[in-house]
C-alpha cells in the first residue's frame, strides 16, 4: 500500500516542532504500524536524514512503551490495541495518516514523539506501593482473598502505564492511571493499613506533576488499551473523599 | 577438533556453595557469608544495571536493608522491563495442592529439565527459595488468580506432573514486576535508592581488580558519565535478539554483559538457548519481532503440513489423507504434547523438507477443527479466546476457520556470565542475576522458572550473598581523575565518535538483520560442525563490513535511537561468534543446544556426559577465547537420557 | 549527575509520604465542591421548575405561589426573611460553583496546552460534555443574569408591578418579544446538556459508583435533565403560542 504521513518532528525538548509529510510506498498489509514506521526510518537513514524517534520496546502491547496518536487518536482507530499491535490492514491504501506525541502538559515531548512520563513513576512514589518490605511476609495462604476482589484488582491491576488516558483526556488527566492503581491496591486486605495515606499522596503528586482535573467524559476509559474502565475513577474519588474527611 | 578457535585454560570452580547435605547449603552460607552491621551499610554504594525482576527486586531489597542504591535502566520507566511480557505463571513448591510436590521435587525437575547441565546447589537453593518467593508477591498485593474460596489457584505447566504454578491470568510477569516496581519506587521516595531511566551501561570499571563502577550514557542528552560504587550488580536480561527475530523486547541487548566480558568476566554456556515452538511466524521482511502464543494452545490444537511439498490450497482444501500429523506420527505417546525443544525441532525439519505452510514456507499448522468439533466453539472460545484475538490483530486471519500457522521463535538463553554460589562473577565486587547470569537452567529452561529465578536472585540470594563481600568495604575513595575511571570513559567516547564519524552506507539494522539469519540458520535450532564453521566465518566477515560501513545518523547530544542501536549490534556481533564457538566446541546435543552429529538413531538428542558434563566459562580474548571448564557432579539426581517416544 | 561516591549525601531514613497539604484545593477537592453546590443547583432548579408550573392555574394562583414565597416564616419570621437565606444559599451554591469551575478549567488548560494537528471526534461514555459543559455554562451564565434582569428585578421587563408574576411571565414570553422565547430556549438547551453529564458526573465524584451504579445513574442524569428542562420549556413556549394570556 502507499500512504502519506504526516509526523510530528521535534529535534529537542526545547526546538519548535511541526507536521512534516512523507510519503511512503510498498507497505506491506502484514506489517505492524511501528514496523511501517522502522520502513520509513531505514529509508531516512539511507538518505542522510535523521530517523523519526519513538518509543517502543516490547512490541507486543504490554509494556507500555509504544504512544503514539494516530489520527486524533491515542494508539490509534482499533480497540483495546496498543500502537506495536495495531496492523496496517486496518489502513486503506492511499490513505493520509497524521502521526503525533501525546500531548499533556505532565508529558512534556523529548524528541519527535517521545515524551517523558516520568510524572507518572512520581505518582507512584508518593504511595501506589504497598510497604511489604523482602523478608517480613506471611504466608502466602495467611490471608484468603475473596475471589471476585482477587479478579476486580487484577483487571485493574493490568494497567500497563503507556499513558493512552491523558493522552485523550481533554483536560490532559492522570486520574484513570491513578484510580487503576488505587482500586488495585485498595482491593487487596495487605492494602488497607496505608489506604488513606496511599490516595491522599497519590492525589498529591498528581496534580503537583501538572495534569489537569477529570470532567468524566469518559475519553480515557475509551482510549485504554487495558479497557479499565471509568470504575476506577469513581473508586479513586471515593477513597479520596473518605480519606480527606478524615485527615481533616 | 575445534581448538583452532579457542584455547582451553585451567579449569574454574565454584568455591562458594558449601559441602553437605544439598538441603543445608543455602542456610549453612547464609550463616557463614559476613554481614555489614546496618550502620555501615549506609556508607556503601552499590549499583544494580536493570529493573527487570532481578534487578528491582534486588534494588529495592538492598534499598531496604540500608545501602545507597544506584539503579539504571534504558527503558523511560523501570516498569517496562522485558520481564513485564512473561505470561504462563511462576513455579514454587508450595504443595498448595497435595499432590506431592516438595522442594526437593522442583530441584529434581530442574535439573532433569535441564539436561543435567546446571549446578544442583543452585537450583536447590532455587527451589528453596521458590515458597517465600510467593509469600512475598502476595504481601506486596501481587493479584495472583485465585479460588473461589479465596486461596491461591494454581495449574500445572510445560508438562509437569504436579500442579505448583502460580499466575495471574496470562500477564503473570507484569504483575510480578509491577510488585517489584512498586516496592522499588517505595525505595526511590525514601531516598535509599537514585533510580535512572533512560541511562544505558555502555562499559565497567575495574580498578585494582576489583568492580567499581560503570560509564553510563543519558540517552536523552547523550551526556557521559561515570557512576562509582563499591559493588556493581549486573540484571540485564538475556540476550535473545542476537538473532535479531526474537521473542525478546526490541531493547533487549548484551551490552552490559559483554562490556563486562571484555573485561575480564567469563560468559558461560552462551550457545545454550531456548527456542519457543509456539510463536506467529514471519510474515515479511519488515518482521521486527515475533509473538509468542501460550504453550498452553497444544493441549488441544493438533500440529500438521500438507504431505505434499510446497502444497498452497486453502487448508480446508486438503484432505486428511494429505496432512502429515508429524508429532502424533513421530512421538505416539505424547503427540503434540513434547517438550519445546523437540516440537521446535520436528517443525523445523517438515519445514526444511519443504512442507512449511504460509509466507517463505516457515510455518506449520495448529489446527482446533478438531476441538471445535469435539468441545464445541464456546468451550475453545472459553479457553483460548484472547489469544485467538490477539492471532487475528496480527495475522488478520480467523484462527476459527483456518488453522493458526505457527513456528519456533527464539525465547530465552540459559547462558549468561559466569558466576558462583553467591552470584558473584569472576571479577571481584561485580555480582550478576536473574538471565543476565548462566546459573539455574543448565541447558534448558522448565516453563515458569524463569520468573522464579529472577526474583529469587533479586530479592532473597543477592542481598545476602552480597554482603560477604561487602563486608570488606567501604573500599579506598575513588573519584572521576583515576587513570582506570578516565580510561573507561574515554573508551566509550572513542566508541561513540567513532560510529558517529564512521563513513558509512548501510543501517545499523541491515547488519543486525544479517547477523540474526547467519545465527537462526547455523546456530538456531540444529548446529552441525560444518555449518558452524561457515557461520563463524560469515560473522567475522560481516564484523568487518560493519564497521567499515555502519551509518549513524545524528549526534551524540540528543536522543539518538541509531547510536544505541550501533553499539547493541558491534557487541551482538561479537556474542554471536562466540556463541558459535561455543556451540561448535559442545559436540554433543543437549537441551536447547542440539548438535545433527549427536543423535540417537530415532533422530533425538544425545548427551555426552562423559565429556562434557561441565559448563563452558569462556574468558575474553583478543585473537581467541579462553575455555575454562566448571565440572558438575550430580549426587543427588542422576543423569538419565530423556525419552518421549 | 553522579560521580564521587564519598561527596553523595547519605541515604536518607525511610519516612512516609509527605501528606498533601489541603485535600480540598485537589483536584478531587475542587470537583467535590463543584458537585455538592451543582447538586444543589439543581435542587433549587427542579422546585423552581414546579413553581412555574403555577402558571397554567391561573393569574392568581401564581401570584400567589410568588407572594407565598415572599411571606415564607411570616409572621414569626421578618418579611422575605426565609427567601433571603435561601437566596444567599443560592448565590453561595453559584458561587462556590463557578470558582472551582474555573480553577479547575484553567488548571485543565494548562494540563493540556498543544492541541492535536488532527481531531478526531470524542468518543468517551459522556462525550457531548467534551463540547457542551464549558460554553453551555457560560451560556447559562449569561441567561441567569437576564433573567435575573427580567423577571426578578423586571429591568428589562413591561411589567415592572413586583406582586405580578404572572403578568411578568406573560409579558417577557409575549409573541411579539419571540427572541425572548429563542433565547430562553437556546439556554435550556445548554443546560440539558450540562444537567445530563453534570448530574452523574455529581455522583460520580462524590459517591463513585462501581460499573452498574454508574451507568444508572447515567441514565436518572438524562431522565432528570429532561424533566427539569421541558418543565422549564412548555411555560414559555404556552405563552408565546398563546395558550396562557
């Protein structure tokens, strides 16, 4: 297939970037869309230019390295599909595709579409953890998990940290990233000692790391390729409430 | 024989494991390894390269005792270590279930499943550990899948006859290394560990024999700089993509470990390596990575080629008179249920006769027309609807009514540096762990072991291990000026200039393309004298070519994805040619490592314990790598010959 | 970054996260408030809509409701007393609303600062909100201050006789001030849309229902949405069309 591309190009964090169009011919329907792109970049190289840097690494939609928003969309048109998994079948020929970074203002882009997603580690830190320090467990069949919480946690829990969420979000939010990873925790019995502290420093860092505020339109829940769902949020905010009501 | 490659040198020992009955080991060296009272624990650094399983758990472990931790990874995210893609689940001898597992019955597994070329004190150790492995996860809130009353559920897997693996759906490693990262950020935010991302080792320092520290480069910046400890501890990963086509992470690379080997760490048993019988095959020259699917689609799928030779009708269009059910054929008894190694083998070889079905006729059939019939499409659908989906996202075809195409894809390498009881390579103060090091699975790696020594390494063996050499420390004051640091560093300037001032014509991938065919045909999943031969020739040839060639576009100071990627390569080229050595060296067939020459008459795998019952240490040489053999004694599991006929 | 490993502060004891220092000015913080004074809102929105409906009773019975509301608490209590405190709520409740909406939205604007070169539409559970929230309120804003001008203190009014609603009412709508009627209508459309996602988007932040809650409460928002607005619209449209005179 032939397609044009437009990429965003950026050569630094500080450089002006634009929309830069290719064009690019003999795609194979069988390849990925981040192997179309490795087409691309042998074919720059060859010509002196400098590659389109993105971030990639598992290619296989589990590592949450691959961000890239194609045609208005984080990961892309299909569903629940990271960009590594995402085929160019799902493309016509002759198509024009527009190739961006996630755009928040807690993502600030390090290199065409790279960005740094450094603010969600922070997130963590301030408390997405449970203190179970090597050594001091019990046994592992000490305390039953009823199997429905077990279940309720993992879907959470399978969050894979890419940032799809805030990058849709229009209000460039990190909530459904952070109500994932509080529902996980607060689900499970070993979570409930640091509950409270847990969502109030997560809450925290969040909005000190400079995402916006959720509106619930629900974009992000629709961009996820985990498909966590708007659940999480409601969790989140119910945990807060509980929590701030009683720090105060 | 082969020596023209290599030399032989005197033979190495581990001196650490202690004598005894195999079940006090562990124990007996914890008692008498010395440890660092906690307030001098605080004046020492040590810094852990990785933040995969090993490499956080270890971190954050040796965060918590009270070291000063320096954690690196090239990833934007400690989360997204290759460990976060392992699917089936992670093993441990719990005995959950009654059915008679126990630790010293995974140690006996392990071995066996290794073909009897690994260390029984370490994988005792191994399957000691196993149980505090899963006590640990669940306290961290790892969401293992679980019963409906409550208590953790587990299956058997890779053909085990006892139910002790755990798991969490199929994304058992995401879990697992999400629960380390947790613990590891918890560390970061009490300021016991500088955690890194986006910094790669590019070489280590040694000063007055001992590791001291490592040159890392900010792959954002391309700012150089110099990190300095009294221990370094290597948790890289295995280092699969030398074939280019892998299962691995497009990250994956041997850099780390190699720096270290070129400087004077022994790699062990490099040519032993895994290769998945299940994966999606190749569709194109654009393949950047393959796909493994669950080994779990065997128990009902049915593997078959069209009988006749280069046969392209729709499969639906062949008659079943036609197919050659090759496993059911060869192996009656377990069908399509036989090891990895041999269904990746006997999928090679209908492949080589021409029979392979879909693009380049690389790719057998996994047929479920038969399940679907006999269990109904709900039930296969119930069972192995996601990763049917997942088979559709990628190959655009319905595994419901065509048959899934799969082949053999390499997975995992059981080689890796050299190193002792206590983890400890041969270069004093640098330890390494998880795949990165050679030391559990012998030849051949059991499914679901490969989490249970990750995290086995990083948070229970290293840590204390760790502090017997530790305990002599804090080690003389060094800074940046030392002649040893300044070398070092100037060795990775040199690198980078080099590649980025290089003339060249041809990409950094082009050469790792080749390099990944020359090691998938000659050293993939059958080796031959001769072939290696060649392949040890065509790599040397094409080391030349890339530097003479290799184009790096771009510049040192800024995110620059080809200048990574140049240095993986040079060091990937290098591997590969002692893997070869390696391989070329072991004439005998075992585990992953299968030589055409060394074959019982029914075409498996022969052992030669007699003369290669140790593991090959090799050391770096300039014209030719040192061999230094570990003998292994086997006192408590015998060596006997596999059969699955 | 690093070099000397003797010049590197020591690692520092294990201490907790640092608690944040005011919940309340998070961004849950603020949207908690936001929802309680929009819960309100729409409280005082759905009575004032049953009040109109006093005016298809008659002239006098809707000077009487109006009258009633004046008198509320009399004579225990000083004329208008009751209304003012409840007024004052009111106006706290707008108040409080429109502050944390507005933090909040620049807070989001700065969250978000570079647009995509390619927009796609929203595809999200509540994605009408994505266009409509921000301006609808704006809109409503804008309408709440004429109306305020036209049937609270009749500035723009014919009628300017306070007691006398119900001419009020009959007057502003008349046939012939029909952009009145536009206008008004144009305003209950923005605040449909804003009452659909802000009453589940309310609970939702305050409550946090799990899957099936949520998507009931989704559909109580739109049910409400319609009642309180079509309540609101058949007054006007009866008078214009000449069904009340």
């Amino acid at each position: 297939m032939k397609l044009s591309l437009r990429i965003w190009r950026q050569s630094d964090a500080q450089a002006e970037g634009k929309m830069v169009s290719y064009e690019i011919d003999e795609v194979s329907e069988d390849a990925s869309f981040l192997e179309m792109l490795d087409v691309l970049n042998e074919r720059l190289i060859g010509e002196g230019e400098d590659p389109v840097a993105f971030d990639h690494d598992c290619r296989e939609g589990i590592c949450g390295a691959c961000s890239l928003v194609i045609d208005g969309q984080p990961h892309g048109p299909q569903a629940a599909t990271t960009t590594c998994q995402l085929h160019m079948r799902k493309f016509k020929d002759g198509d024009s595709i527009d190739i961006e970074p996630w755009r928040a203002g807690a993502f600030p882009v390090i290199k065409d579409l790279v960005v740094d997603r450094s603010a969600f580690d922070r997130i963590i830190q301030a408390g997405g953890y449970i203190s179970a320090p090597t050594g001091t467990a019990p046994d592992a069949h000490a305390v039953p998990i009823p199997k429905q919480d077990a279940d309720a946690a993992f879907s959470a829990a399978a969050c894979i940290g890419c940032g799809a969420c805030v990058a849709a979000c229009p209000n460039g939010s990190g909530m459904l990233f952070m109500g994932a990873k509080v529902t996980h925790l607060s689900l499970m019995p070993q979570g409930q000692p640091e509950r409270a502290t847990r969502v109030l420093g997560m809450v925290a860092a969040h909005d000190e790391a400079g995402f916006g505020g959720c509106t619930n339109t629900g974009e992000c829940a629709a961009a996820c390729p985990k498909e966590i769902g708007l659940d999480v949020i409601g969790k989140l905010n119910r945990d807060f409430r509980k929590a701030a009501i009683r720090a105060a | 024989m082969s020596t023209d490659f290599y030399r032989e040198g005197e033979p190495v020992a581990d001196a650490k494991a202690p004598a005894g009955p195999i079940s006090e080991r562990w124990e007996k060296r914890r008692f008498s390894g010395r440890l660092v009272n906690p307030a001098n624990r605080r004046k020492l650094r040590v810094i852990v390269v990785g933040t995969g399983l090993a490499g956080a758990s270890a971190a954050a472990t040796l965060g918590e005792l009270g070291y000063r931790v320096a954690n690196y990874c090239f990833q934007d995210s400690s989360r997204r270590a290759h460990s976060i893609a392992a699917q089936g689940g992670i093993n441990a001898a719990k005995n959950y279930r009654n059915d008679g597992d126990s630790v010293h019955r995974l140690f006996y597994d392990t071995v066996k499943g290794g073909d009897f070329r690994s260390r029984e004190s370490n994988v005792h150790r191994l399957a000691e550990v196993s149980t505090e492995i899963i006590d640990q996860c669940v306290a961290q809130g790892v969401p293992f899948a679980r019963e409906y009353g409550g208590l953790l559920d587990n299956r058997s897997f890779g053909g085990a006859q006892v139910s002790r693996t755990f798991y969490a759906r199929g994304q058992t490693g995401q879990q697992l290394l999400l629960g380390a990262y947790q613990a590891l950020q918890r560390q970061v935010a009490a300021g016991t560990v500088d955690l890194h991302t986006r910094h790669e080792m590019l070489e280590l320092v040694i000063v007055e024999g001992k590791a001291r520290g490592i040159v890392v480069r900010d792959l954002v910046t391309g700012e150089i700089s110099t990190e300095l400890a009294d221990a370094v501890v290597l948790a890289t990963g295995g280092y699969g993509n030398v074939y280019f086509l892998s299962t691995n992470a497009m990250g994956c690379n041997v850099t780390a470990g190699w720096r270290a080997h070129r400087k004077g760490a022994y790699f062990a048993n490099p040519c032993y390596t895994q290769i998945h019988p299940t994966c999606i095959p190749q569709s194109g020259e654009h393949q950047s990575k393959l796909t493994l699917m669950s080994e779990s689609l065997r128990n009902d799928g049915r593997v078959w080629v069209p009988k006749q030779k280069g046969d392209d009708r729709h499969p639906a269009d062949i008659p079943e008179d036609e197919r050659d059910y090759y496993l059911e054929r060869r192996y009656p008894a377990f069908g399509n249920l036989v090891p990895r190694d041999i269904a990746s083998r006997a999928a090679k070889v209908v492949c080589d006769e021409g029979h392979g079905v879909g693009p380049g006729g690389l790719g057998v059939y996994l047929d479920f027309a038969a399940a679907i019939e006999r269990l109904g499409k709900k039930a296969v659908e119930a069972k192995y609807g996601n990763l049917f989906d997942m088979y559709e996202r990628i190959t655009g075809e319905n595994p419901y009514e065509r048959p899934m195409r799969i082949y053999p894809a390499v997975h995992y390498t059981m080689g890796g540096l050299w190193v002792d009881y206590d983890l400890s390579s041969n270069i004093p103060g640098l330890f390494v762990a998880g795949e990165a090091n050679f030391s559990d699975h012998g030849a051949n790696r059991l499914g679901a072991s490969a989490l249970m020594q990750g995290l086995s390494d990083g948070y229970f063996v290293l840590p204390n291990t760790i502090s017997d050499y530790l305990a002599d420390g804090p080690f003389d004051a060094l800074d940046e000026t030392h002649e040893d640091v300044v070398a070092a560093r100037k060795a990775v300037d040199d690198r980078i200039g080099f590649f980025l001032n290089n003339d060249g014509d041809r990409t950094v991938d082009s050469f790792h393309r080749e390099l990944g065919k020359i090691m998938w045909e000659y050293c993939g999943m059958e080796r031959t004298d001769e072939g290696l031969r060649k392949a040890i020739g065509l790599i040397r040839g094409l080391k030349d070519e890339f530097y003479r060639r290799v184009k790096v576009t771009g510049k040192n100071e800024q995110l620059n994805q080809e200048l990574e990627k140049a240095g993986r390569v040079a060091d990937f080229l290098e591997l590969g040619e002692l893997m070869c050595i390696d391989a070329l060296h072991r004439t005998e067939s075992c585990g992953g490592h299968f030589r055409a020459e060394s074959q019982t008459e029914d075409g498996e795998a022969k052992r030669d314990d007699e003369h290669f019952s140790y593991v090959a240490a090799w050391e770096f040489g300039e014209d030719a790598p040192v061999l230094h053999k570990e003998a292994l004694e086997f006192e408590y599991v015998k060596p006997t010959q596999r059969s699955y006929k | 970054m690093s070099t000397d490993l003797q010049h590197r502060p020591a690692a520092r004891p294990d201490k907790r996260p640092r608690a944040p220092q005011a919940p309340w000015r998070s961004n849950i913080g603020l949207k908690i408030a936001m929802a309680v004074s929009g819960i309100l809102l729409v409280l005082f929105l759905i009575v004032h809509m049953a009040g109109n409906l006093h005016v298809f009773e008659g002239r006098e019975s809707m000077n009487d409701y109006a009258h009633g509301l004046r008198t509320l608490g009399e004579p225990l209590l000083p004329h208008e007393s009751i209304l003012w405190v409840l007024r004052i709520g009111l106006i706290a409740a707008a108040a409080v609303h429109i502050w944390s909406a507005v933090v909040l939205t620049r807070r989001a604007l700065a969250a978000r600062p570079v647009r995509y070169a390619s927009k796609k539409p929203a595809k999200g559970e509540s994605r009408h909100a994505v266009a409509t929230m921000r301006w609808g309120a704006v809109v409503v804003f804008f309408f709440v201050i004429w109306h305020l001008l036209d049937l609270t203190w009749r500035t723009v009014n014919p009628v300017k006789d306070v007691p006398d609603a119900y001419g009020a009412v009959v007057a502003t709508f008349s046939p012939e001030r029909w952009p009145v009627t536009v206008f008004y209508l144009l305003a209950l459309a923005a605040l449909y849309f804003h009452l659909r996602h802000g009453i589940w988007s309310a609970v939702q932040t305050i409550a946090g229902p799990n899957t099936k809650w949520r998507k009931r409460t989704q559909a109580t928002g739109l049910a409400v949405a319609l009642i309180v607005v079509l309540g609101f619209a058949i007054v006007p449209l009866s008078v214009t069309f000449g069904l009340v005179n």
